[in-house]
DNA sequence: CGTGTCTTTGACGATTGTCAATGTACGTGG
DNA sequence: CCACGTACATTGACAATCGTCAAAGACACG
C-alpha cells in the first residue's frame, strides 16, 4: 500500500499492528479449508499462495495467487465457512489477524479502509480479466496470459525479475487456472516455445517477444492508471 | 442492506443522501463505457443492467448483471477509467453519487464501510463461482446456473418470483455470459427442456424440476450464511 | 405488409479432452 | 552408490464438445 499513498505515523503503526502475528506455512500445506471455519484473515509477507475450488466432479479450478502484500482470507471471513481453499504453493510466511482487528481499523482509519476496498476492486478487476479469457478466449492466449501475469507479479514484488523467473507450477496446475487439462497445457506451452514467444527450462520461464505475448495473450496490466485522490484524509 | 443489519437512524440518512440524485436509463442505454472516464458510482433502483467487456476480436463477455440495490461503478471510480461497459437490459432507475460522497461516508460510518466491503466481497465469491463454471464445467450446466441465477436475483428483489420468471436475454447475451455461442445455448436450453429441468414460452422461463436442474448445474446459493458480528458499532 | 431481430435447425469442422504409453528428474531407502 | 518409486512432462491416436456457416421460421414493430 505504502508505494501508492503516503502513510501517516500512526496508519503505519495500525498496519504493523496486523501483521505482529506471523505465522510460516509450508509448501502444500492448507491455510483453509472449503467449507470447513475460518474467519482469519492473513497478509502474505513471503511466498507464493492460490486458492481453488474443487467441483463434485473432483475437477479443480484455481481462482487466485497470491503474492507478497496480497490480504487472502476475506471471503472466509464474510460468510462463516471458507468458499474456497487456500494454500502454500511453495513454503511462505504469512500475517494472521482477526475480524475484531479488522473492524477496529475501520472505525480508526477511514483512509485504510478505502485502501483495502480499492485492492479489492483491483482484484475483482483481475478476476473479471480471467472471466473474459476462460470465456472468451483460445487456450494459447490463455496460457500466455497467464505467463505473463505470473511475471508482472512476480516483478512486482521483485525488481529483479526482469524477462526470466521460475514459474512454480506444475503443468496440471497451468491447466487448473486455466480451464484446460495438462495435456493440452503441454501442446500450448510447446507452441509458445515453438513460436519464439517464450523459452524453458528447468522450470523456468522467459519471455522472450512480450509484446508478442501480449498480444497472443489479450493482456492488459491492471496495476496502471489507479487514481487515488478521493481517499479520506489520513488520521 | 437494511435486510441483514439494524441500521441506525443516522446510518439510514446517510444512505438516504446517496440515494437523492436519480437518473432514468432507457433499456440499450450505456451508463459507462469501457475506457472512458466515468469516475461515479451508482445504486440500482429499479430494472436490469449488466457489465461486459469486449475482446479485440469484437467478441463480448458479460461480467455481471446487476439487480435492485447493487452498487455499480465501482472499477471505474478506482481506476481513471472504467475497465468495462455499463448498459441497461431493461429500463431502469439508477441513483448517482460521487466519490467524495463514498469518501465522506467511510470517515462518518464505519460500519457502513464495512458493510460496503461485506457486499464487494459477495461480489467477488459470485465472480469466482462463475469463473469455476466458465473453466471446468459443461454448456449445459453454465446455461442452466445462469437460469437458477437468474431466478434467484429476481426473486430476492421480488418475492412473488417463485418458479415463472421473464429471463429478459436473448440467447446471444446468455451465451456472452456463459463463454457460449448464441447457437450452442439454443441447443443447451432445449436440451434442458427435453429433461423436464426448465419450460419456456414467450420469453418467459419456468423451473420445471429445482433441484435436477441445481444438480447439474453445480449450483451454490452465496447469500446463505453471512456473518456480521463482527462489524464495528453504529454511528 | 415489409423489415429487422431473434430463434431454430442441420451439416460440417475445429478446438480441446481422453486415454495410454513413454521418458525424465528427483528423492528415498537399501 | 544403486535401485526403486513417484511425480511430472511429453507424445500420439482418437473422441467429444462446441463453434461456424447457412438457411429458414417466428415475432414484433413501424
């Protein structure tokens, strides 16, 4: 949040308030389970995240993942039991807070409370960009969008990420998020290769014609153009 | 809102005052289009609208459609400019206000914030449901979601919508909703009918069998099971 | 009555899924 | 160090779902 606003000295401390409780969460392992409680919410500090959902079919789609500063945790916390699961794509470190915390920092500040709706509005954005390409778009764009998403945020949180990063996912988990199986995950990615757009190796990925990709991929990067003026003032 | 939380008297006039700017929209008029500034937010009074975006191949994904008491606008506020296209389905009735109004109203009423985010949250949980639908499942079971949907929003806002309800989409605008051909939902809502899941005449839609019909559409009804305990005390 | 929009239907084709087999890397225990 | 097992990637053949194209019917509206 601090890259976009100028903090107070006293919302700095509110927010250092939520995140005294970390907590480390192994590779695979489940923050919270569908359907089961969880009223938490948590503050990813360190690592990678999803969350899915699995049909009664036994068939998978993955909704979300979620980065270094992404809060996880809210549709849990809004109904009483989770509608979706979450968990630790590779070994991470996350902030747990409650709901009373949460309330409390509505009452105290306003202007981090316009703040957190405004990241959700921006992940709503994202999920409505995903909406239109599993609707609307080839399982070739899909996949590249989805190289290039893990890219930008990736890079997001590490300026050092340039054109090559380590992806993380298995083939199955491509197709999870994509609406597609692994085996046809392969032939895309083994298309993108083929088409000089991307290149492997070992894991990772590298982008090797982004504005191909791009277009490939019907991709536009929603983290430009936030206008932020309106928010209350700081207190 | 007033239906799952006791409002206070104060909290009622301040919804009151954003609700004092109303503004009539002919059914196929554009409230906000995609790219363009439209930095205000409204509340659905009356009639049907929905949110699409269209794909650089002239191909239209409806995100959402929108009810009585649905807060709209939300994303372009946010962002400069609205990342998707506002348009009525029906005539309807709409209530304008500004960003500066939602600003004041999270400085005077937290709860009210919180409430807000509450109701972004619904959001997001039914976005992520039909992003599972769109990825992992049938024709036949996202055409039949969308008419359990359907009914669903319209008798929430209508109680004497029990099982005959007038859907208001051509087949083209359920198949931009459900990632299908105007042709292929042809085929899936006959299909339906052959079941005995669904009637249909004049443009009116009957549910013939509720729960076959849920069964294959995987259907969760997400306003069952909100907490709001915790939220922080009138003002 | 004519025009345009929407629905319906059939034939055909393309994209994507399914199934099955093989290859490869990696970790674990002997 | 080696053997083995497991998870993941790759490939090909085939099938199913869904899209495309085209034509005709239904319906509302001026």
């Amino acid at each position: 949040m601090a890259a976009r606003v100028d903090l107070s000295g006293t919302e700095v401390s509110a927010l250092a308030r939520l995140e005294d409780r970390p907590r480390e969460v192994r590779r695979g392992a489940v923050l919270q389970r569908e359907n089961e409680r969880g009223n938490d919410l948590y503050v990813v500090r360190r690592g990678v995240l999803m969350s899915y959902v699995l049909l009664d079919d036994g068939s998978r789609q993955i909704l979300r993942f979620h980065f270094r500063g992404d809060m996880i945790g809210m549709p849990g916390m809004i109904y009483g039991r989770s509608p979706e699961t979450i968990a630790a794509l590779s070994d991470a470190e996350v902030c747990q807070f409650d709901r009373a915390a949460l309330s409390r920092l509505f009452e105290d500040h306003p202007r981090l409370a316009a703040l957190i709706l405004v990241l959700n509005q921006v992940e709503r954005v994202a999920l409505t960009d995903r909406l239109a390409a599993l609707g609307r778009t080839s399982a070739k764009a899909r996949v590249a969008a989805l190289m290039l998403d893990m890219r930008n945020r990736m890079r997001a949180g590490d300026p050092s990420v340039v054109d090559t990063y380590t992806l993380g996912l298995t083939q199955e988990e491509i197709g999870d998020a994509t609406g597609l199986t692994a085996v046809h995950v392969n032939r895309m990615l083994r298309q993108l290769e083929e088409d000089g757009l991307i290149a492997r190796e070992g894991g990772r990925v590298t982008i090797r014609d982004e504005r191909a990709l791009a277009r490939a991929a019907n991709y536009v990067d929603r983290f430009e153009g936030l206008e932020l003026g309106w928010l209350p003032a700081a207190r």
